[in-house]
C-alpha cells in the first residue's frame, strides 16, 4: 500500500503571513494528490487538488506544488486569515485496485491556527 | 456542485442496537461511496468502498457483519451499525466519487454523524 507522511502536526502563525504543509509518500504509482480541510465537528472539504502530470497549481491564496522524482507534495497558503484555521489534510490515491477506483491515503494531519 | 449529505448528524444509541447512517450525493450520481471513521485528534481510517448494486469492499480489519453497507442508487449508500458498543462511538465520515470516465476521480465528502454509544 501506501504511506503518507505529513508534517508539521501543528502550525501557528500570525495572520497575513504564510503557512507551509508538507507530505511526502512511498509509492510512486499515486498519481492524484487532494488537500482537504477539517473544520471541528464537520466532514473534510476538498481546497485544492494536483495530478501527477502538474508540478503546480494555484487558486486565489492556495497553491500546491509536486515534486514527483522525490515524491513530495505541499501545501502552501498564502496572506493567512483566522478563518484559515482548521487541520488540513493531505492525500494520495493510489490506483491498485485494478478495474475499480484507486482509494485515498491520508496523512496525518496538522492543525493550522492563525492568530488575529 | 458536488454536494454529500449524511443523516443523522449526530445520534447517540444503548449498547446492543443498531444504528443506520444515510450518505446520499445532492447534485451527481456517485459511482463509488467510501465510508470512513475518524477518532478524535486523528486522520481518517477508510472502513469500505462501496460500488452501486454490488457488495461492499472492506479494509482489513472491519468486520462486515457489524459494519453493514447498501449502496442502493446511484445517490444514496447506508451504513448500519448493528449491535453496538461503547467501543464503536466515532465520527463516521462518507464520501462519493462522481460518475464518470476517468477512473482518477475527486472525492466529495459528507458532514459526518457523530455516533456516541452508551
């Protein structure tokens, strides 16, 4: 299978600055890679999304960037706002389940908080 | 777009009944439902795939006799808790992936239900 590793576990940073996530995984057959943030007592939400063929996206104050030869993904958010605070998740899917869908593996998660 | 839903959000149950978690997508057909528990403090553990109108795919793990899933429609699966215990209060999360050609598909997850057993 897959393992997906996610660090830090905790951030802290003032708002308007920026927050770095990063998450490195095993098998080199993922090739989709999904960002989701978890706000308390609620499901994850997708924020943003790469595939293996992209070395980097970007929507308004997010972006993701993907280095495939060494198997490193990150999160990137830019001009932080209190409303950023959540836990984000990182995620890989790798495609091994033959005729069906591949299934997501998750990292660990880390707790951004954004102090005002 | 892309809209999941789950019912209850919350219930809270006797140790020994069963419990049933509706996951229904609002504005896509789902071909694949995935059905996920999440303790406190912790990532996601992925309990069963489930694919319209054929039998569930579990993890390793997870008992299947306990951990019932219909996937009925295109738009709804359930997951039932039979018999439970203290043990399997969790926040149990369902997500869906869109119809499509692609097998590489995005994952829209529901709020989740709060399960507590006493």
């Amino acid at each position: 299978g897959e393992n997906v590793e996610q660090h830090p576990s905790t951030l802290s940073v003032q708002e308007g600055d920026s927050a770095v996530i990063k998450c490195t995984y095993s098998d080199s057959a993922s090739n989709y890679f999904p960002w989701y943030k978890q706000e308390l007592g609620k499901g994850p939400q997708l924020i943003i999304d790469i595939r293996s063929n992209v070395g980097e996206k970007k929507d308004q104050r997010i972006a993701v960037t993907l280095n495939k030869t060494a198997k490193h993904f990150s999160l990137h958010i830019t001009e932080t706002q209190p409303e950023d605070s959540a836990v984000y998740f990182c995620a890989a899917l790798l495609d091994d389940r033959g005729s069906t869908l591949g299934r997501l593996y998750f990292g660990r998660g880390t707790q951004l908080t954004v102090w005002p | 777009g892309a809209v999941v839903s789950q019912h209850p959000s919350w219930v809270i149950c006797k140790s020994g009944t069963s419990v049933k978690i509706e996951c229904r997508s609002l504005d896509f057909q789902a071909t694949t439902m995935f059905w996920y528990r999440q303790f406190p403090k912790q990532s996601l553990m992925l309990m069963a795939t489930s694919n319209e109108g054929s039998k569930a795919t579990y993890e390793q793990g997870v008992e299947k006799d306990k951990f019932l899933i219909n996937h009925a429609s295109l738009t709804l699966s359930t997951l039932t808790v039979t018999s439970a215990h203290p043990e399997d209060s969790s926040f149990y999360i369902c997500s869906a992936s869109r119809l499509g050609q692609i097998r590489i598909d995005t994952q829209y997850f529901g709020p989740g239900t709060r399960l507590t057993v006493l």
